[in-house]
C-alpha cells in the first residue's frame, strides 16, 4: 500500500477538486483546486483564517468537507461520486489511504500517559503491525536522527517543548508518511528553540522524498525548504510561484500587502 | 400474567393522595434540613479556621466521620438514643441537617478560599476590623460562590429523605410502603413514588444547573 | 459494659459475615456502576441522536428515582412481573444502577476534559476509535476520574444499609442484633458506624493510591507523600461530583 513516491510516476500525491469547507455560515473554502506532485515541498501562507490551516486539517480528516474532492495518489479520500451523488467514502477505506498522511501539531499533542519511545511505537505496532522489535528499532533510528535518544523512556511531560515537538516529529515518521503535514509546528515554541526544530525538518527534507505540505511564519525556513509557496487569501489561492519568486518578486497586491506585514 | 392485570390506574388514583401528602412532609424535611445544613456547615467552616489545631484536628474527625458513615444508619441511631417526647421528624430534621452541614462546609471552604486575595488586602488597607471584612467583604462574595452547592445539595438531599422511613416518620415513601403493606399492591404506589420523585428533582436540577452556568 | 464487650467478641463472626456482604454488595455494586457509567459516559456524548437522548433519558431516570424507592421497587414489584432476584442481586442491580448513573456524568465530563488535540494526534496516526479510546483518552480521563469516583464509592457504601431492609445480613445487620443482644444503642451503633467509617476510610486509602499511580504515569508523578495517600479527601455527594465533572 505505501508505494515508493517515485515509481507512482505523475499522478499528483494530493489533489483538492472542487472543495468547500463551511463552518456554518462562514465559506473557508470556496471550491478550492489544487494540487501537490510527489515528493514536493509546498508552503501555504497569508492570513490567519485564510484556510491553510484547514486544508492541512481536511487532510487529516480532522474536518469533513462540506462538496469536493480529495484524491491522494489518486485515490479518493473522504467522499467520491458515486453517479451523481457525493458519497462519503467508509471509514475502513479511508484508514487505508490515511496510512500516507502524517501530521505535526502545533501543540505537539503528544499523550503524556506514554514515554517518548511508547508514543512513537504505538502506532506503527498497532496500525501497521509491525513486530515490536521492528518498531523500537525503527523509533531508536528516529530518535537519534531527532537527537532525542537520551530521553528514550522519559515521559513527555517531562520534556520542554521543542524536545516534545522532535519527538512528535520522530512519531510522524515512524508511520513512513508519503505526505507530512506541518501545522504551524513551531508557533508555540520560544524563540531560541525554533532553530533546532527547523533544523530537524531541514534534515528530513534533504534525505526524503517525503511531499511536505507545510503552513508556517517562518518565512526563510518556507524559503529554504520548499519549491512552491501557495498565497492565500479568503478561501483561493491568489497567488502561487516558487520561494525566489514569491518572497521576493510578487505580483499580487493581496502577497505584497501580506509579505510587508510579515517581513516587516 | 392473568387479567387481574398488573396494573390498575384504579389503585394509582387511590394511593395518590397519601403520597401527595407525604410529598408535602419530604419538601418540608429538605427545606428544615438544608436551613439546618446551610447555617451549621457555615459554623464549621469558619471554625475549621481556627488558628489552633486543638479546635481543627477534633472537628476535621467529627465531620469526616459524619460524612463517611450511613446517614441511614446515623438516623436510626440517634432516634433510639432519643427520648421518646421528641417527634421524629425533629430527629430527622436535625440528622439530615447535620449529616449535610458536613458537606456543605466543604462548600463554604471552597466558596471562602475562591475569595481573591486582593480582596483581603483591599479591606486591610482600609484597615477595616477583622470581623467586618468577614461580614461586609468575605461572606457576601463566598455565599455567592456557594450557591450551586446548596441547589445541587438540596436535590440530593430531597431524594434521601426517604430514609426517614426507618425511624417511621411517615413522608411520601412511608406512605406508598404502608398502603402497599395494607392492600398488597404495592405496583402503584411504588412506581408512583419513584416517578413523583423525578417528576420534582428533575426540573430543580435543571434549574440549579442553569443557576450554575449563570454564575460561573 | 463488660458485658457489652463479651457480647461483641461472640458476635465477631458475624460481623465478619456481614463486612463480606457489605464488600460484596459495594465493590460489586461498584463494578456494575462503572460499566453502565462507560456506557451511558460514552452513550451520552455521541453525536448520534438515537443513542445520545436514551443514554441522557436513562441516566436522568435513575438519578432522578432516588436510591432507596429503587432498591424497594427492585424488591417488591419486579418479582410480580415474574422476575425475581436474590437480595444481593436486587441491591448490587439497584446500586450499580443508581451510582452508575452519576458515575456517567463523570466519565463524559472526564472524557470531555481531555484535550481535542489527543484525539487528533491518534486520528493523524490512523488508530481506531476503540484504540483511540483505550490506549489514548481513557488514560487521561481516568486521572480526572478517580477523585470524583472515590466520592462516588463512599456514597454507594453508605447507600448498600439500606439492604438490611431486603433481608441481607450486612453491617448494618449486625449492628441492629448487637442491640438487641446488648441492649445499649450508643455501644453498639457506636461500634456499626466505627465499622463502616473503617471500611470507607480504606476505600479512600485505595482510591488515593490508584489516583497517585494514575497521576504518575502520566508524568505528574510527584511522589506521593503519605498525606496523599492516608488523608481523606472531602466527600461530597454525588449531585455535586456530577457539577465537577466538566471542570475538574
């Protein structure tokens, strides 16, 4: 089921058709399209409520669109059209095409009932079904790569928060994602922490081909890490280039607006 | 089952005035109770406030020991221990304020530390004496803070004066008991009791609930 | 009173019967009110309509009938519909249920306390709802629980007297023929009340004990002074264990 990225040729890894996303009377999502190729690495920026955050959580399933599509690798997500009709897709269906998304929290959302190795085994035990074995190995490989190894069996309250946020990075990879999702994953961590995060995620951006869809403020890690940055603005995307470009040549007076407000 | 039928709307219409009547007896056993209840447990609060652990030590025993024994139990020993001048439902007025003021102390407790301490420091710099500020400033906002306490109490406590049918004081659970005992049918009244209690502690919860939420 | 005393010492093995009743009624009635309080917890906080409203019913049913008109009904009446219950069963099933019904509250209240972005973090690793709930949520929420439980289980002991009235042999029971033998109230209730405030306050030991554990693993772990674990919490009834349950 996780086919190496590469081999999946040109079909896109996400693909939004046509969706909408209402929170009651307030369209965040006006039949939004777009989509992302295998192994890109795309920055989604403007301003807050402009739907980022939102497309990262339709993603994840964490919110039901209200009409459209969403295809991974092609294959439908959530809901597909069933003759004429919006059909939602079964929960067991859905699992399948889950097991490809991983994502990072803001609030790193880590459960403090477990240790650091507990939580990053869990999943990859009881979803994927590796043996345990297999899964603490993999975890050590993690947490060495997130330079969390030392704090193996602490409990997580037991961490500050940029050391909670690697090891919620190391559990998102232990899943062997094919699309990660960044959701504001530094804006609850202090300043002089922030540097170590971005570093981790450089880290795994140069030796993955992971396709990354990220939301974030930090505009030179956006420009450093991805090959895509997407404006939005009330719902639409308003403006789309690669970094260079973007931050420093945009043509949109909504990105121009945006980006002084932002870089200062 | 045969025709004689398992309940009769006959025997429902019979009983009903007996229990209505012991509904009166159960409201009046909650409202003494909880006046009992709400004016001792403010004395033990503030006494559980005393500097000396001579005062606190052997009054924190009294009250646990209260609060984690059987009120039934509570109740039938007392109406043993006393003479036989005194009426029951006094017995059972005083046991269930009592066994009540220890939990409402607690909410007093509570309702006094939710005071800010700005509060006190206000009145101090007013240099306003010690039993003013308790009465003018303290008390007033802790009451406030106990009201949900009482409400949410007053409902338990309502539903736990059936107990009062061990020392035979004849409120609306007694009743329904005893016509069942005489007419060997106790469906009705039974079944009647238990509704006639939702059908009162149901919409005072509710109210209490949203008395909560209005001053949270 | 030395009589009273050697009256007390022939009656020690009926109080122990009566102790194993009380137990059996309270951890028995204990057990059945956390399985109906999981049931009607997690019933009570579905979005779906048809198992949310009966769970609201059912609980607002029980809390609402008092304790002691549901022992009695259980006793009475049901045996005329043609089910008929042993005491113990019909006191365990009447305090399972009322208990349960407040301990309901607590569950969804607890429950509703964890954080939404645990969920979220277990839907994101693609876990199961029942996995979601067993190895992710309940976890947290037991935490929040246990206090508001321990309340709880003080309550049910003290309501589970009420079975010397449906025949049982508790401790209440023996209390009652130890005045009888003895003719002194004041020794031998004294004694009945002592007994129960004994078997509450080790309850409470064991509730603070799974309360400090439950703490620890989720890396709260102060280590528990003895304080903690021998002082009695403040017991409430369960009216007010209900209006913590969202806060707590």
């Amino acid at each position: 089921m996780t086919t190496s990225t590469s081999s999946t040729g040109d079909v896109p890894a996400i693909e939004f058709k046509d969706v909408v996303k209402r929170f009651g009377d307030n369209v965040v999502l006006d039949k939004l399209n777009f989509s992302v190729a295998q192994g890109d690495r795309v920055t989604l920026i403007g301003p807050s409520g402009s739907g980022k955050t939102t497309i990262l959580r339709l993603l994840m399933t964490l919110e039901e669109a209200n009409g459209g599509l969403i295809l991974i690798d092609g294959d439908p997500y959530t809901h597909e059209y069933k003759g004429q009709k919006w059909v939602e897709i079964p929960e067991k269906r859905r699992r399948v095409v889950r097991n490809r998304v991983g994502m990072v929290f803001q609030q790193f959302n880590l459960f403090p009932n477990m240790t650091v190795i507990e939580n990053i085994i869990e999943a990859p035990i009881h979803v994927l079904g590796k043996s345990k074995a297999e899964a603490v190995a993999r975890g050590e490989e993690l947490l060495e790569q997130v330079g969390m190894s030392e704090k193996r069996d602490f409990k997580t309250n037991q961490l500050s928060g940029g050391q909670q946020q690697r090891v919620a990075i190391a559990r998102a990879l232990a899943m062997d994602p094919e699309i990660l999702l960044l959701d504001e994953v530094t804006s609850a961590l202090d300043p002089e922490i922030v540097a170590d995060v971005l570093g981790v995620l450089r880290e795994i951006a140069e030796t993955t081909d992971i396709t990354m869809l990220l939301v974030t403020h930090e505009m030179q890690f956006a420009r450093e890490v991805s090959n895509r940055v997407l404006m939005f603005d009330q719902g639409q995307i308003v403006e789309e280039a690669d970094p260079e470009t973007m931050f420093t040549n945009p043509t949109h007076a909504r990105t121009k607006e945006f980006l002084k407000a932002v870089l200062g | 089952m045969n025709d004689e039928s398992i309940w009769s709307w006959e025997t429902a219409w019979d009983v009903l005035p007996a229990l209505l009547r012991g509904l009166v007896v159960t409201i009046e056993a909650t409202v003494v109770g909880m006046v009992i209840a709400s004016i001792l447990g403010l004395l033990i609060a503030l006494a559980m406030r005393a500097p000396t652990r001579w005062v606190r030590g052997p009054l924190r025993f009294i009250v646990d020991f209260i609060r984690m024994t059987p009120l039934l139990v509570q109740l039938v020993f007392v109406y043993l221990l006393s003479p036989p001048e005194i009426p029951a439902l006094v017995i059972g007025f005083v046991v269930l304020g009592i066994h009540y003021a220890t939990y409402m102390s607690e909410v007093y407790r509570a309702g006094i530390e939710a005071v800010p301490q700005g509060q006190w420091e206000a009145a101090t710099a007013l240099n306003l004496p010690k039993a003013r500020t308790w009465r003018a400033i303290i008390l007033p906002q802790a009451i406030r803070n106990t009201l949900p306490g009482l409400g949410n109490y007053a409902v338990s406590m309502f539903k736990e004066t059936p107990f009062l049918f061990a020392i035979s004081v004849v409120e609306m659970y007694t009743e329904a008991q005893s016509y069942g005992a005489n007419t060997f049918s106790y469906i009705e009244p039974l079944t009647m009791v238990g509704l006639l209690f939702l059908i009162v502690s149901y919409p005072t919860s509710l109210l209490v609930r949203r008395m909560e939420i209005r001053l949270a | 009173m030395s009589d009273d005393l050697q009256l007390l010492i022939d009656s020690l093995p009926d109080l122990g019967n009566g102790v194993l009743v009380t137990l059996q009624m309270t951890l028995g009635g204990a057990l059945l009110a956390m399985v109906v309080a999981l049931v009607l917890g997690f019933g009570a906080r579905t979005p779906s309509l048809w198992v949310r409203a009966p769970s609201r019913v059912v609980i607002e049913f029980f809390r609402g009938t008092s304790l002691v008109v549901q022992i009695f009904w259980l006793f009475y009446v049901l045996p005329q519909f043609g089910f008929k219950m042993e005491a113990l069963a019909v006191a365990i099933v009447a305090l399972g249920l009322n208990y349960g019904a407040y301990a309901a509250e607590v569950v969804r209240g607890s429950i509703e306390s964890v954080p939404t972005g645990q969920w979220e973090a277990a839907t994101a690793l693609n876990l199961g709802w029942l996995h979601k709930v067993r190895r992710v949520v309940f976890p947290q929420a037991w935490a929040l629980m246990i206090p508001q439980l321990a309340n709880l289980l003080i309550q049910l002991l003290k309501g589970s007297a009420l079975a010397f009235y449906i025949t049982l042999h508790d401790v209440y029971w023996w209390t009652d023929e130890l005045q009888r033998d003895t003719r002194d109230t004041f020794f031998s209730f004294g004694c009945g009340l002592i007994v129960y405030f004994v078997i509450a306050y080790i309850l409470t030991w064991g509730m603070n004990w799974l309360e400090e554990r439950a703490k620890r693993r989720l890396g709260r772990g102060t280590r528990p002074r003895l304080r903690d674990v021998f002082g009695l919490k403040p017991g409430v009834p369960s009216e007010i264990a209900r209006m913590k349950g969202g806060t707590a």
